[in-house]
C-alpha cells in the first residue's frame, strides 16, 4: 500500500487507487505524511484542520480524527500506524510507501549522476512521473495550501528545469521545447522557463520565434506587473539580435532541494566582453524593479530586476563566478575591468578551488554586485567608506577589518555591499563577495576559503582587494584568515568587511577592528525607502498611509521589502486600503505568496533555528512572558533571566537596545514567537 501526495491524496495498492474525499482527517493525514517520519506538534496538526480559528475541543476532536485514520487503514490493510508521542503524532514512511519520499529519493540519485546527463535525465524523469495532478485537491486546508503546497510545487519546478537543461545541453531542444511551452503557458510568471524556451528555439534555428516570444514576455512583464525582462533575458536577446553563438551548455552549478545537493543550470558565458558573468541560470532570483535594497543577503529580493538578494542566508543564494584554479589561463582583463573581475569573468570551471573537497560552484566567490536604488543608512554609509579609504600606519600589519552587525534581515550585506562599491576606486585589485557559510548553514572552514580567495586573487602584487566575508557564524570561522602580514592563510594589504548576526567582541578584542551595529529603520528612512519602491506618486498621494505601513512593518528592513514587493505587483491598489488588509494579520501578509520562504516568519525562524536548543527556549520563553522579564528585577513573581542569557541573545541579534529597559524585543519577533508558540528545536521537531 502506497500513500499519494503528489496529486489529490490517495492510498494506492498496485493499480487500485482510493482517493480520500475532502475530510479533516484527510487533512490531519496530508500532514502527518508531509512530515513523515517526524514528531509533529499536536498544535499544528490543528491548525491544518481547523485553521487559525479552532474550536474550543479542537485536542479532543484530533483525537477524534487519529481514531477515525486507523480505521481507515485497518479498513483498507495499511499497515503503517500513526504513533502518539510527546507533544503530538508521527507516521513512519519510505520512498516505495510515499510519493513524496520517493520523488526526492530519485532526485538525490539524479544528483549523484551528474557526470552521466543520459543517466540523470532518466532519473528525474522517472522522478517527475511521480506527480499526478494538483497538490493536494481534496485536502481541504487553508494552512497546508499556504505553507507547505508552494514548497513542494517549487521542488517540482526546480526539476523541471534541470531536465529541460539537461535536455539543451545534450543538443536535444526539440524535446525540451515540447516541455517548456506547457511550462511557460502554465506559469507565465517564472521567467526561467522562458528563458530556456528563447533559448530551445534559437539553438532549433527559429530566431524569429525566439525574438517573438521574448516580445511576449516582456509585454507580459510589463502589462501584468509593471517589470522589465530580468538581465539575464536581456542579455540572451542581444545575444540572438547579434546572431552569436551561445557556446555548449556546461556543467551545472549545484542547488539544495529540501537539504539536498543537486545540479542545476550552469553559466552561460556573457556576451558583453569585460562584464560580470551572468549568473547560474536557475538559480537568478527574479526580483521587483523599483524597491530598495534594505535586507541582508538572502532576504526577500525587491531591488532591480535579476539583483542580487540581500537579506539572511535561507532564501534563493546568489550565484557566483567560480574561482579561478589555474591563474596562467586567465586572458587579459578588459579595459576598465579590475584583476578580480577578469578571474571572475574567465571562471569557467566546476572545479573546486585548490585544497578543497567541496565542489566549488556551490559556495563560489564573485565580484561585489550593485544594490539597485539603496535607501538610508547615510550616517552609516560614511563612517564605512571612510574608514575603508583610510590610510593605515606603515608599522600595522594587521588587515583593516570593519564589522557590520545586526539582526537578521537589517541590512548588513546591502550596507557592506553598497560601501564597497563606493569605494571600489580605493582598491584597484577589485572587490569579492565571499560566502562564508554553505547552503544547508553549516559555516565555511577558513582553510577552504582561504584557498577559494588565493585562487580567485592570483599571486599578490597587483593592489589591494576588499573582501566581504558575509554571513560569518562566530569568530574562530574568520580569525585565522586576519593574521599579520607574512603569516600563513593571511590577506596581505587587503581590507575585510566581515557580515554577521553576531557581535563578534571577541574577534574585535584579539583583532582589532571597526564595528557598525546596524538596528531599524528610522520612520524617515522607511518612507524613503517606500518612495523609492513605489514610486513618488504612488506615495505622496497617500502620505499618512505609508507612514502607517512603516510603522506595521515595525521600519523593519527586510518586511518593508517584503511589503513592497507585494504592492508593486497591485498598482491598482490604495496604500490606506493596503494598510487596513495589512494590519488585520501582519505576520501572515508579509510573505511573497508565489515564494513562501521569503517571509517575515520565514526569516526569524532561520535565525532561531541557529540558535542552541536551550538558548532558543529562553528566547520563547521572554518573547512569550511579559516586557518585565527583560529587566534587570525581572517580575516579581518569578525574577530576572541571568544577564548572560541576555547577553548572549543580544549579541545574536534577538534583543535590542532599549529603551524601556537595558533590552527589548522587536514587536514583529515577539509577535512572530507568541503565534507559533511552540520549542524552535527543528532537530526533533519538523512542523
């Protein structure tokens, strides 16, 4: 007996399929199976059946439904059982008894065939023949079709293109053109797929189909959100104008489906000689022309098309050049193109960077990008720029290093980035933008990303380089990379900025260094940066309700982004109107519905999950508690949390500055903790 989610839930036996009518147990059973193998919380499980509006006997009722689910496998001779276990239930499954274990089953396997095309494209399709339909059509929950049904969708998509690459790369666009026009008339808005149909077509020799349906989708764009073609497309188009060839498809830069390691399109070498590379097709976020790049790298993309994310690590990553291994095979660099922007340029290999294990595509290191339309931060700003532009004493050896610390989604990889680009005449070797963690969180070693910067600089000698080390855990990650001139993994007359949520004394007590703590917008800088997303006209008409949206937003970066992103997909709608609908349930409304994981909850669960187990409790239990139990006196019916517990969540970015009080919690991160109400321990609790 085998359990189908990839379509309308269903048990199936051999060719004997019953599909379950709509049901709460059908919902409480889509899931448990949705989390299969995992305790779930007896909280959530209610609220996929109920919603956010349960009954009063909603513990009683769940009950209720696990009765009436084993029924229904004793009924039809399943044999797998829902156990009760602390807190809530589990249900045990594997690839051959569960559609969706299987799907990713093959999809891992499709991964580690990646030198064999034939052989992975066979096993992706064997992996996508797994779906039957629409997700989940008789489970009748809001919860599930909000949270989880847009996850797996994007599971599928992800494969879809990687066969439709795989397709392209082995010269076969005529099959992949009978998969991308139902892919792009299915989803008009995913710009990828369109992308690889321009492309099936013009390799096919139809250049003027192609050109046509770039025509398309840029009116598309256009009409329905008001949005220029991403550069990528653009870049593809000028390349079919200009009747170039578009080279082979290489081999594919690794992505994470569900915490797995799988391939996905390569770099198609740019057409403008000199230019930073375009990125890994696939993996290019497709963002919202117009809105200010306020987050941290990572965050919820709003800026220019076809930008850079800018918020914390989590969300879509930003695909990089890879290193150069083999310094003698780099051409000469452009005029007007730095030493590092040339390595980055020529970088055409999967190769990991010498002295690694790890494929280098998957963590590589680029040149400093733009950030479209930056809004705020002028204080910050040049106190950064001129520090980077100051002269060291001749005596110092030490790399100059400024830190930029903050909460998550603040603004600390936009500000790092933004500085460095103004700067960028100060350091004739170039910029590099430098991973430092990998894409399931885990931090980088520092021996391997010394050896990816050595790799991707050359030899020394031709000036100094500004490396941004983003996203750094904790200082033992970076510390041996800022040892003294003449020292082994040192970054000779190079200057650092490192990024990360935590405050990293430590390293600035042993290292010395420059700090920016960055915290919330200011109410000016808010409407700044809601005038520079929308436009002047959109919001001085209806000054009042932006400045009420700031304030729902709490100034906070990374939800104003969120919040203009939604809005610039309805011109038509009034800001009061947006303000009302906005502050029914914030939390809930600050996600991109067709990417959940940019969302507000989705950002500070990220941070959370980071978080030791027993110093995550503690933050629940202040966010849960009243404002007092931030005090030095703490209530009086229970006492103060120990300092140091405070401590260690203020340096994590989690408490702020007060006033009132020595700390406080922002009210969307005490709201987001009070909704969810339950222990952020994701390694034995997935919900």
């Amino acid at each position: 007996m085998r359990f189908q989610l990839l379509g309308p839930l269903a048990l199936a036996d051999g060719t004997d399929t019953v599909v379950l009518q709509p049901s709460k147990p059908a919902n409480l059973l889509a899931a448990l199976l949705l989390h299969a193998n995992s305790a779930v919380s007896a909280e959530y499980l209610q609220r996929a059946i109920w919603g956010e509006e349960q009954p009063a006997t909603a513990k009683a009722a769940l009950q209720t439904c696990v009765l009436r689910l084993r029924r229904l496998f004793s009924r039809h001779g399943v044999t797998t059982s829902i156990e009760a276990v602390p807190g809530g239930y589990r249900i045990t499954a594997a690839p051959p008894t569960l559609d969706l274990l299987g799907f990713r089953d093959r999809v891992r396997r499709a991964a580690g065939l990646a030198r064999e095309p034939e052989a992975e494209l066979c096993a992706l399709r064997d992996a996508l023949a797994l779906w039957q339909g629409s997700l989940l059509a008789n489970v009748r929950s809001v919860v599930l079709h909000r949270d989880e049904v847009p996850r797996l969708a994007e599971e599928r998509l992800r494969a879809v293109e990687r066969v439709c690459d795989l397709l392209l790369g082995l010269g076969r666009c005529g099959e992949a053109l009978v998969d991308l026009w139902t892919a792009t008339r299915v989803h008009p808005g995913h710009e990828r797929f369109h992308e690889q149909l321009i492309e099936a077509l013009y390799r096919s020799g139809r250049q003027a189909q192609a050109l046509a349906e770039y025509r398309r989708v840029k009116g598309f764009l256009l009409e329905e959100l008001g949005v220029d073609p991403s550069p990528s497309l653009r870049r593809l188009e000028l390349s079919i104008l200009r009747g170039e060839d578009l080279g082979p498809a290489g081999p594919a830069a690794p992505h994470v489906i569900r915490g797995e390691t799988v391939p996905l399109p390569a770099t198609r070498p740019s057409t403008d000689r000199g230019a930073v590379p375009v990125t890994d097709r696939g993996a290019s976020p497709v963002t919202d022309r117009g809105a200010a790049a306020a987050g941290d790298r990572g965050a919820p993309p709003v800026a220019g098309r076809g930008a850079p994310p800018v918020g914390d690590r989590g969300a879509l990553p930003v695909a990089h050049a890879a290193p150069v291994t083999d310094r003698a095979a780099v051409p000469a660099a452009a005029p007007g193109t730095t030493p590092v922007a040339a390595r980055v340029a020529a970088a055409g290999t999967d190769a990991p960077a010498a002295g690694t294990d790890a494929p280098a595509a998957a963590f590589r290191i680029g040149a400093v990008p733009a950030v479209p339309h930056f809004t705020g931060r002028a204080a910050e700003t040049a106190a950064m720029t001129a520090r980077l532009t100051a002269t060291s004493p001749p005596e110092d050896d030490w790399p100059l290093t400024v830190l930029v610390s903050g909460a998550p989604g603040i603004g600390k990889s936009a500000l790092a980035q933004h500085a460095a680009r103004l700067v960028r005449d100060a350091f004739p070797a170039g910029q590099l933008l430098v991973p430092m963690t990998r894409a399931d969180g885990e931090p980088r070693p520092a021996d391997e990303v010394a050896a990816d910067v050595a790799a991707t600089l050359g030899a020394s000698g031709e000036g100094r380089a500004l490396l941004i080390l983003d996203d750094v855990i904790d200082a033992d990650q970076v510390r041996p990379l800022l040892t003294p001139r003449g020292e082994a993994g040192a970054l000779p007359g190079h200057a650092v900025v490192v990024t990360s949520r935590m405050g990293l004394g430590g390293l600035i007590a042993t290292h010395g260094g420059w700090v920016q703590r960055l915290t919330t917008f200011t109410e000016a800088e808010s409407y700044a940066l809601l005038l520079t997303a929308l436009g002047a006209e959109r919001v001085e008409a209806e000054p009042r309700a932006a400045h009420r949206l700031a304030a729902l937003c709490g100034h906070f970066p990374a939800a104003l982004r969120i919040l203009t992103a939604r809005l610039l997909t309805r011109p038509g709608l009034r800001l009061a109107d947006a303000a009302d609908w906005l502050g029914e349930d914030p939390l809930a409304r600050l996600t991109l519905t067709d990417s959940p994981d940019h969302s507000v909850d989705g950002l500070f669960d990220r941070a959370l999950g980071r978080l030791d187990p027993r110093l995550s409790e503690a933050f629940t239990h202040l966010a849960q508690g009243p404002p007092a139990l931030l005090d030095d006196q703490g209530p009086e019916d229970e006492g103060p949390v120990p300092e140091a517990v405070r401590e260690r969540l203020a340096d994590a970015g989690l408490l702020e500055d007060g006033p009132p009080g020595p700390y406080r919690i922002h009210d969307l991160l005490r709201a987001h903790v009070r909704r969810t109400a339950r222990t952020r321990d994701r390694r034995t609790e997935k919900v």
